[in-house]
C-alpha cells in the first residue's frame, strides 16, 4: 500500500530499495540508451582513428607522386625533341581522300 501510494507521487523503489523518481522501466531503458550510446562513441573514435590513419596514407602516397613527378620531368628537360631523318613515308593509295 505504501508503494502504492509512493507510486502515485512519481516515487519508485530500485532493486537496491533505493527511492527514485523514475519508474523502473523508464530506468531499465535509460542504462541500455547509455550502453548503445557508450558503444556508438567506441565505434566513431575506432572510425576516426581508421580515416586519420588512411588520411596520413593518401598523404604520403601523394608526396612520392609528386617527387616522382618532378624527377620525370627533370629526366625530360634534358631530352631533345626528335629531329626528322628525313625520309619521308608513302602512304597507300586507298587512303588518300
């Protein structure tokens, strides 16, 4: 009767005998709103951590692309363009226009 009547004020007792205001239900799905929210926040650091790690990746790559970019065109600045020898070539008849 009395936890009738503490129920009626909002008042619940917890599985330690300890007074609350919310009921046991609402509590219960309060700790398991916490553990998903706790798990969530585990996941999104792992995923942060995971792209931070890829980020750094795709920096370097992009750094060795880069170098090997200006080594190749140092190697081509010392190149001369091709002279013709010329000989000239004679192209088939069926492909005059």
């Amino acid at each position: 009767m009395a936890q009738a009547a503490l129920g009626a004020a909002g008042l619940h007792f917890d599985e330690l005998n300890k007074l609350r205001v919310l009921e046991p239900e609402v509590a219960a799905q309060t700790a398991q709103l916490r553990e998903e929210c706790r798990a969530f926040v585990d996941k999104t650091a792992e995923f942060q951590k995971i792209v931070g790690s890829l980020i750094e990746l795709v920096d370097q790559l992009a750094k060795a692309a880069e170098s090997e970019k200006m080594k190749f065109g140092g190697s081509l600045r010392g190149l001369t363009p091709a002279q013709p020898s010329g000989d000239s070539i004679t192209l088939p008849d069926c492909w005059h226009g």
